[in-house]
C-alpha cells in the first residue's frame, strides 16, 4: 500500500478514474518504488528506471553515468538544432517523435524536452508506467501507448 500512495502523486484523478483503481494499484504493486533519478543529458530530464541488475543495457548506464547512448542523444539535438527550416527551433513544436519500443522512455523524454510532439509504444505496461512516471517529473507531454 505503500508504494500505491508514493506513486500515486504521479497520475491525475481523471487518468486513474478511466484507467481503473483495481488495476493501478495491481501495476503499482508490480512497479515497486520506481528508480527515478536525473539524466546528464543535455537538456537533463528524470528517468525512471529498473535497478542496474534488472536492467544492464539502458538502466544500468543511467544510474552510472547518467546518459544512454550519447551519440544517439546528440543526433537527436543536433537535428532538432539544425539550420533546416523544418527543424529549426521554431518548428520543432510542429515535428512529431516515435519511439516504437520505447522502453523506459529514455528518447521519448528527451524529445519532449526539445520540444517534440511524442508518441511512445512499449508492449510492456511496466515500461509504460515508468515513462509516464518520468513524464509527470518532467512535465512533459507524452502519448504513451502499449
């Protein structure tokens, strides 16, 4: 019950009423007191991850380093930062992000955080969760599917 409360703060009434008590507290229970902690990326942004154990090929260099795939990050920046027209600051609110597979939501935040209309998709509720969980953190707007 515990984590039910603790994690509660991160869904709103609306959400909860629609989604179903039983199953929210059946998915927290499954969730565990989620790992949230800041990334280093830039712009920096919450993540909420598995311990490292759990998770070795994205949670583990999180909680470490505090990055994934740097390369990948930059790109994502670097586009979003270009001098193309359709990518230009200005018009990144116009430009739409999918990350299919999306895991915890590592890309899913930082494209929100630029700027980015996001669209995730994870099979896993589990994964989902914790990304709307790191969403609420970093007052973003995600659509989180599964």
């Amino acid at each position: 019950m515990e984590n039910i409360l603790y994690f509660y703060e991160y869904f709103p009434r609306s959400l909860l009423d629609k989604y179903g008590w039983e199953d929210f507290a059946n998915d927290v229970e499954m969730l565990g007191n989620p790992h949230c902690s800041k990334t280093k990326t830039n712009p920096d942004f919450s993540l909420c991850t598995y311990t490292a154990s759990e998770d070795t090929f994205v949670s583990k260099p999180v909680l470490e380093i505090g990055l994934y795939r740097p390369d990948l990050a930059s790109a994502l920046r670097t586009f979003c930062e270009s001098e193309d027209p359709g990518s230009s600051p200005e018009a990144v609110g116009n430009l739409v992000f999918l990350d299919a597979g999306s895991h915890v939501g590592y890309f899913s935040q930082l494209a929100a955080k630029l700027g980015y209309e996001v669209y995730a998709i994870d099979p896993l509720r589990i994964n989902v969760l914790r990304a709307y969980a790191a969403a609420q953190l970093n007052d973003v707007s995600i659509n989180l599917y599964r």
